[in-house]
C-alpha cells in the first residue's frame, strides 16, 4: 500500500482543538464520497441508537414486502431490481413509501462494486426511514467468507475497489493526525496492524486490495463493523421468515434472536468465535440447500413442514443462495420461495426479479424478462388470488406448485 502519510514537519499541525469533530466529520463524509461512487449518506435518523442494542428479527406484517435475491456486486442490475419494484426513482432515490424490502445477501464476491453496494443501500435505508419504509440487509455466505478471510470468489475489480478504500482511508486518516486536539478515537492508528503482508493465490498486483479487502472486512474491521454488523442471518417479516440458506429445526430451537446476536457479536468483534452450525457448512444457514433445488422432487418438504412448525405465524421461509435458472419460483405448497435469479452481470447476467408480497400475503413475482409478461397467461391450475403464477408460463410452472 502507498505510503499516504503527510511530509513529516512541526509546522504541519493544524489546531482544531475547538472544532474536532465538525474536521472529523468533514473528513469522514470526503472520504465516504470518494469510495461510494460520489455518495453523500442523507443523516442516519437514529443516530443515537446504541451498537450494542439487540437486532431486531420479527417484524410485522407491512403492506407491501419486497425480497430481492443475491446481487454479487453488481450495482446496476441492484438498480434495476429496485426500480423494477417502484423502489427507486430516475434519480436513485427511495420512492417506496412505506415498503419493506429484504435483501436476502451475498452482495459480496464475483463484482467489482461492493462497497458501493453497502453505501447504495446504507443510503436507501435512511431515505426509506423517512417515509416510513424499512430496507433490512442480510448476510450471505460470501458475506461470512470475507469475514473469515476467504477470498475464494473475489475478482480482480473487487480488490482494487478496497484497494481505493485504503488509500482514501489512508489519505483520511493522515488528514485527522495534522490536527491538534482530534479525539484520538476517530483516527485509526494502523489500518494495516495484523493483516498478513501476502495473501496466497493472489497475484502480486492485487495483493494491496488483498490486504486493504482483509482490513476492512476482519471481525471488527472498519467495513465489517459499520455495515455488516446490522445485518440479520434470519428475519421474520409477518408470514415469512428469510434465510440466505435456508433454516433447520436445530436453527430455530437456538433461537433466532440468539443467531443474530452471536453472528453481529463475531463481525463486531466482540465475540471470538462463533458456531459452525450458524454460518459455516452445509447445513449452516447460510450454506443449506435443501429447499433449493431446482426440481421440486429433490427439496425436503417434509423437513420444511416441521420447520416451519416452530416459528409462530410463519407460513412460507424465502431464501436466496442457489440460482433458479427459470426464475423466483416456489415450492412445497408455496412454502418454499427461492429468490436468487443470477442477476448479477458475473453470476448469470439474468433478468433482474424480485417477489411481491401485499398486506394479504399474496406474492406476485415482478421481472423484467420480456418472456413473462408479453403474451403468456396464468397457469391453468394458478389462483386468480395467487399472483406467483401469473408471471409463469406453462414451460416453467412445472417447477411451482400454486395453492388454489
């Protein structure tokens, strides 16, 4: 990484001893702009709001619910699937008014435009505040993998997007040293302190994002603690309950307010491990497949049942994780919803969807596969009052199961 420290000279300093934090925050908000994209964050409108408060993970029913599926880094398609739901206008702003949307994770990995991913949506979640609306961010499993320090799935943009990161962050924090009387809190002593000095099967090029990506993402890293810490491993919102994976008996016997907790105590780096049977695995939450098969035939709908079971007033569990390759679709008597569509331009390059459930809990699928929506009807068999077929043609509701 560039040496970013200022020339070294005892005129240097600078005396904000009577308006630190208005220079930090100055600071902060410059450097913010140069790693987002050219983003200024509106006001978090709970500012005061303790670190250490517990994350909320039942929430009730809204009037409009919007889940969308992995985006891996892929800010565009993001915008589509946000526009595509009414979410976003012409000018990305929240235009949804009082909607719930859930990102069901895995924003992470195969882009190149994560952390503009963690600013867009850091942004929406405050304008949505404002007008009542709700934007909830979950972890993925290639969340938990940066997390842990696997960069199995980086790309070459991805590391030179955290690349710019550290340097700005460097050039910041140079900037807070020259002042005299800066809290000593809001400068960051060593960025760098603990991060190996290489990262094996990285190119030599790339070994500086390698190491700033490292930095930012470790339990308690800079990134990992200001954005990942707020996202919930699993949320009930009304009937649903999400996943990224999916959920096991033993999941929901630990306590789903248990699993949010040990997994932000981890990221934040407050907590020193956390358990394989959360996040790691296959049968972690994060990693489960058993409701995500593509053939209906294949997913444990037995297991599904008794799961659901145990989560009082939950009716379907929507997941992301496996690509469905014809589309959002479901499963299991509408039990089981998989929303993950290979949007992202490295995952796919799909048609960006996304689920729509009303306050009624009718789910509707909303694309922008020119397929679905010009000349196909409902399936015979679909619901008039059960909107996920109605997107579907006869070709693809082999593999949806619609309640009549």
């Amino acid at each position: 990484m560039a040496n970013t420290e200022p020339p070294s000279s005892s005129n240097s300093a600078v005396d904000c001893g009577t308006v630190p934090s208005l220079v930090s925050s100055f600071i902060d908000t410059f450097v913010d702009f140069s790693v987002s994209g050219g983003l200024f964050l509106p006001p978090d409108p709970d500012p005061i709001k303790d670190s250490n408060s517990p994350l909320q993970t039942v929430f009730d029913q809204p009037t409009r619910l919007i889940a969308i599926g992995d985006l891996h880094g892929d800010l565009p398609k993001a915008k589509k699937a946000l526009r595509l739901a009414g979410l976003i206008g012409p000018e990305d702003r929240w235009s949804g008014g009082s909607t719930t949307v859930v990102q069901v994770g895995d924003i992470f990995d195969r882009g190149g435009d994560e952390i503009k991913l963690l600013y867009f949506f850091e942004k929406l979640k405050r304008e949505a505040a404002k007008s009542g609306g709700l934007v909830i961010t979950m972890n993925g499993n290639h969340e938990i993998m940066n997390v842990d320090g696997d960069f199995r799935y980086v790309t070459p943009e991805g590391l030179r997007e955290f690349e710019n990161w550290g340097v700005w962050q460097c050039v910041g924090n140079s900037m807070k040293k020259r002042c005299d009387g800066m809290d000593e809190n809001v400068v960051v002593k060593d960025l760098f302190d603990g991060v190996p000095d290489e990262f094996p099967r990285i190119n030599k090029e790339f070994q500086n994002g390698a190491r700033a990506r490292f930095a930012a993402l470790r339990p308690s890293g800079l990134i990992a603690n200001r954005f990942l810490s707020k996202n919930q491993t699993v949320v009930v919102v009304g009937d649903s309950v999400f996943a990224h994976g999916g959920l096991l008996q033993k999941h929901v016997l630990y306590g789903l307010e248990r699993v949010n907790e040990e997994v932000r105590d981890w990221i934040r780096g407050v907590k020193e491990k956390v358990a394989n049977q959360l996040v790691r695995g296959r049968n972690s939450i994060v990693w489960l497949r058993s409701f995500s098969h593509e053939l209906a035939k294949d997913c444990d709908c037995s297991m599904l049942e008794h799961v659901l079971e145990t989560i009082p007033g939950v009716k379907r569990m929507i997941m992301g994780h496996t690509i469905q390759s014809d589309g959002i679709n479901a499963i299991c008597g509408n039990r089981a919803i998989r929303v993950d569509v290979g949007m992202s331009k490295l995952c796919g390059d799909k048609f960006p969807e996304v689920l729509e459930i009303n306050e009624h809990s009718e789910l509707r699928v909303l694309t922008s596969n020119p397929l679905y929506f010009k000349g196909y009807e409902a399936p015979r068999h679909a619901s008039k009052n059960n909107g996920l077929g109605s997107l579907i043609p006869e070709e693809r509701a082999r593999q949806v199961e619609v309640n009549a």
